[in-house]
C-alpha cells in the first residue's frame, strides 16, 4: 500500500513539529551557553567506523558505487569521536561539541521500538573523570530543565563494576556476557537463574543478586568495601563537583549497566515518571577515540527527543 511507512517510523504533522522546534531550541540554548559548538556528521558512515560498539548492530546497510559497506549512523557519539580524532588532530583539550541528529537502531518487531529517532546530546573530549562527568551531568540537567521538566531523575552507577565482581567470583566470559545482557534489560529473574546454575556459594550468589538492586541517595555509598568501594569512590568524587540542584536530581544504581560496548567508566540514565523507559543516557569513552588515532578521555550523553516530548506532554497533563 502507498500509504505504508517502514515500520518503527512514523510523520510527524505541523503541530508536534512547532512543539518540537520549541523544545530544541531550549535545549540547543543551554548547549550553546555551556559552550558546546554544534557539528553536524554525515548519516551514512563505513560500516568498519561502528564495528563492535552496538550488540544487535547496524539497522541498515548499503553499498557504495566502490564496493564498500555503508551504515546509516546509529549513533552520534562514534562519528563526533572520529570528528575529534581526525579534524582536531592539533587542537588542544577539551573540545566541546553538541549535536541534533537522527540515528538509527535495528529493533524488534511489535515491539513498538523506533528505527529511526532524534537525538540531541553533548560530547565532552579530553576531560578526565571526575570532573568532565560532572559537568556533562550539569549540563544534561540544565537542558531538561530548560525543556520544562519537573520530574525527573538521573541513575548514576560504573559500567565496569559489575563485571568485575563477576570476574572476582569466577563467572566465565560466556555466562558474564549473558548475565549483562540480563541485567541490561531489568531482567532479575534470568540473573537470579543464571547464577543459579554458576558453582557459588550461598553468600556469594547473595552478593551478586543483591549489588544489582543498591540504588538510592548518597547513604547508599556509606559502608562499601572491596570493588564496590573504589566504584562508590568515583560516585562521590563526581557528586561532590556537582551543582546543588543537580544533585538533587542524581540516584546512585549499582546495577546499571549498558550494552553498548564502548563505555568505561560512568554511566547515567535519564527517568521521568511520566514516561516508562529511559528518556536519554551517557557515559564515559575513555578508550574509544584511541580507535581513531587520538586517545583521549571523553564523557557526553544523548536524549530522546521525541521521548523527552511525550514526558514533558505527560507531566503538563498532570499539572493540568
């Protein structure tokens, strides 16, 4: 039928666009403000520049009239990294970038997923942990702020903590790498029955049931030893170069982890009530422009932004 679109994408009418347009311009204020430059890169990129960074991954693929493989970007963190990399080989750090851009992500069937969303987000290069962290994480909370959300949340937690206690109590890489993706989907049924079938003892099958469910406010960094300790160090490091109204904002989750695979440290979710998944996320790269020729520590994050629409439409209704 001519009418048909692909599935995972959708038209967006007058009305929702004026809604749209407003709403970015908000969030590309405070971008511009903290000094974030935007770029814009090129939605098709060689297949090669994406390699290993998404599990399930390219949503499209072409060839070029070369013979060479193309992607339809999915996302904008690896393509500015490459940015960074090549076009400010001499440029001294940090460099500051920010971008609207749509990527595009192979999903489910009826799973109501999209293939293809717009993403507004900052790239943070050659600031170091703790304090280039915290100030992606102020940013981020100053531009849903300027949104005109009221509600929402940022989960805090260490990508490498959890595999490293899995390691610690001999998890194989198979079951580890099985174990995450469980974890990655709030999926505690199946990590309860993979470990299950692990050769653990009582306490440490405890262990690895209970640091997945540690989530709350700062109390829940009192009192941590062995690697949770060093991971809840770098949480209060990072919390404590906060602006006071963004940390309010932060709830520091030990069980969050990302399938995307170029992550190293740091990671952040963004929550509102009024929408049921994640309206953005981030983290820190420190490995992934060395991919590129230029290694540099980096952090940025990415949002949603028709999520972001519908829980601030979500959360207005409310008030109303």
């Amino acid at each position: 039928m001519a009418e048909r679109i692909p599935s995972g994408t959708r038209d967006f009418l007058p009305d929702e666009m004026r809604e749209l347009r407003a709403m970015t311009d908000r969030l590309r204020t405070v971008f511009e403000g903290a000094g974030y430059g935007e770029v814009y890169t090129p939605a098709l990129e060689f297949e090669r520049t994406f390699q290993g960074d998404l599990p399930a991954g390219p949503a499209y693929r072409l060839f070029d009239e070369h013979g060479n493989v193309l992607v339809l970007r999915a996302d904008m963190t690896v393509p500015i990294a490459r940015v960074a990399a090549t076009r400010y080989a001499s440029e001294p750090p940090p460099l500051r970038f920010s971008y609207f851009a749509h990527a595009y992500r192979r999903v489910r069937p009826q799973r109501g997923q999209s293939r293809e969303f717009l993403q507004a987000g900052v790239e943070l290069i050659g600031a170091p942990a703790p304090a280039g962290t915290a100030e992606v994480l102020n940013v981020l909370c100053d531009a849903l702020d300027a949104a005109g959300l009221e509600n929402f949340r940022v989960g805090l937690g260490d990508v490498m903590l959890y595999p490293a206690l899995l390691r610690s109590h001999g998890i194989d890489e198979q079951s580890g790498e099985r174990i995450l993706a469980l974890l990655a989907k709030g999926d505690f049924v199946g990590v309860e029955r993979e470990l299950a079938g692990a050769e653990l003892s009582d306490a440490d099958a405890e262990l690895l049931l209970r640091v997945p469910r540690i989530r709350g406010g700062s109390e829940v960094l009192d009192g941590l030893t062995g690697p949770l300790l060093e991971a809840g160090m770098g949480m209060q490091d990072v919390l404590e170069l906060l602006s006071p109204q963004t940390a309010a904002r932060v709830i520091f989750d030990f069980g969050l982890v990302r399938s995307i695979g170029y992550y190293t440290g740091a990671v952040f979710q963004v929550y509102d009530p009024a929408y049921g998944t994640p309206l953005g996320s981030g983290g820190r790269y420190d490995e992934l422009l060395g991919r590129f020729g230029r290694p540099l520590p980096a952090v940025g994050f990415a949002l949603n932004v028709e999520r972001l629409h519908i829980a601030l439409t979500g959360e207005e209704r409310g008030r109303g």
